[in-house]
C-alpha cells in the first residue's frame, strides 16, 4: 500500500514539476517579447520625428533637399565609396547565399592535395615587318 502511495504522488509531482518550468518558459518567452515590443515601439518614434526621416533618406537613397548639389565618390574601379556596416539584424537572404564555412575549409583541402597544373608561358612571336612598296607615296614626301 505504501508503494501505491509514492508510485501516486510520485507522478503527481512530476506532473507538478514540469507544469512549474513550462510557467517559466513562458513568463522568460514572454518577458522577451515585451522588451522586443519596446524597442520596436523606440524605433517607431524615431521614425515619427521629420530630423530622422530624413538623415534615414540622405543615408539610404543618396537623396538630397531641392537647392542642394549631391555628389558621389567613385574610386579608380568605377566602384562607388562603400558604405558603413549596418549595426542592424543581418538581411537573411545574405545568409542564404552564403556557403557554409566546412565547404570552403572542405575546398581548400582539396584543392591542396590536388593542386592546378601551371600553365605554359605563351611564346611571344614578333609581328611581321610592314611590306615596304617603292612606287607609293610616304605621307612625308610632297606627291608630284
């Protein structure tokens, strides 16, 4: 009868026990999101302020104000200057495209075991001389 006793209360408390950590799974899951809404309502005040708008369209889309003259530096590639880094979320679809560091690694050990085969030197002929006519007439001789 004892043995009834614990087996009952045993699985009771179990039940109790894993009842009280999904409660705190839940209570830090939602403490979470409410800083995440926070911020996200601290964002959408700065996106409420005209200053910010727009420093965000001067940085962003390269805009300027009606008068004023905009320029953009490109380097000896034809490349533009490049920008800051973000300090925002990384856009996933960077991610995506990325392969994953082990494939690269993977590809450097291949490539050292099997190394490219150097490639010949081209032999430079010299081009042929021009064919000289007597009878034409050199742009620095006067014609008769």
């Amino acid at each position: 009868m004892l043995a009834a006793l614990v087996v009952s209360y045993a699985s009771s408390l179990r039940a109790w026990a894993e009842q009280r950590s999904r409660i705190a799974e839940l209570r830090a899951e939602s403490a979470q999101r409410t800083e995440r809404v926070a911020d996200l309502e601290k964002e959408l005040e700065r996106w409420r302020d005209p200053a910010y708008v727009e420093a965000q369209a001067r940085e962003r889309f390269g805009w300027v104000m009606p008068g004023e003259t905009g320029y953009v530096v490109v380097g000896g590639d034809g490349d533009t200057a490049p920008k800051a880094p973000s300090s925002g979320p990384a856009d996933p679809s960077d991610r995506a495209q990325r392969p994953p560091w082990w494939g690269g690694l993977w590809g450097s050990v291949e490539e050292a075991g099997n190394p490219p085969k150097p490639k010949p030197k081209p032999t430079r002929r010299p081009a042929p001389a021009a064919t000289i006519d007597p009878n034409a007439t050199s742009p620095s001789q006067p014609k008769r």
